[in-house]
C-alpha cells in the first residue's frame, strides 16, 4: 500500500534529517581542514602559547626596569638641576628600552 508509513515514520522526513546531518558533518570537517591550514601557515596560533610568550616577556621588562631603577638612582640623587634629571631618566628609559628589545632577539 502506498498510503502505509512504515516504523521510521515519514521517508521525506527521514531523508531530510538525514541530508542535514551529512551536510553538517561535511561543514564540521571542511572547518577542522580549514583550522589545520590556517595552524600550519601561522595565521592561528595556540592560546596557551602566546599567554606564555607574553609572560616570559613580562618577567624579562619587569626584571630590566627594576635593575635600572638601582643603577639610575646614585645619579638623579646627586643632580639637583631638574633638566639634568629628566635626562639620567630619558637616557635609562631608551637604554631600558635597547636592552629589552636586544634580551627579545
């Protein structure tokens, strides 16, 4: 009989569950191919990663500043001239600032 509907119940809609399940399955792998290029060109990059390079970078800056601080203070100490000051601390700060990028290489 035509009009029957057997135990899996309507075959269009089956079908159409059916198609919607191999067309997401097909999205979900062409997304995993699509995130495996994009690791290996470098364009997406571990999360763990970069939080790690970001600390270790942190703790470089953090441990030049405070030994700049020791090194500059006997000469801002004695300088009572304002201008004379500000340029101790302008030259520790590029000073600071090569020494840093040069620890980076």
């Amino acid at each position: 009989m035509d009009n029957d509907v057997d135990s899996f119940g309507d075959a269009t809609t089956l079908e159409r569950s059916y198609l919607k399940a191999k067309t997401q399955e097909k999205q979900y792998k062409a997304k995993l191919v699509e995130l495996s290029y994009q690791k290996e060109s470098g364009k997406v990059v571990e999360n763990e990663a970069v939080r790690r390079e970001a600390f270790e970078k942190g703790r470089k800056l953090r441990d030049i500043l405070l030994g700049y601080a020791k090194k500059t203070a006997p000469f801002v100490a004695c300088e009572s001239d304002v201008q004379k000051c500000e340029d101790i601390l302008d030259d520790a700060i590029k000073k600071i600032i090569v020494d840093y990028l040069e620890r980076d290489k």
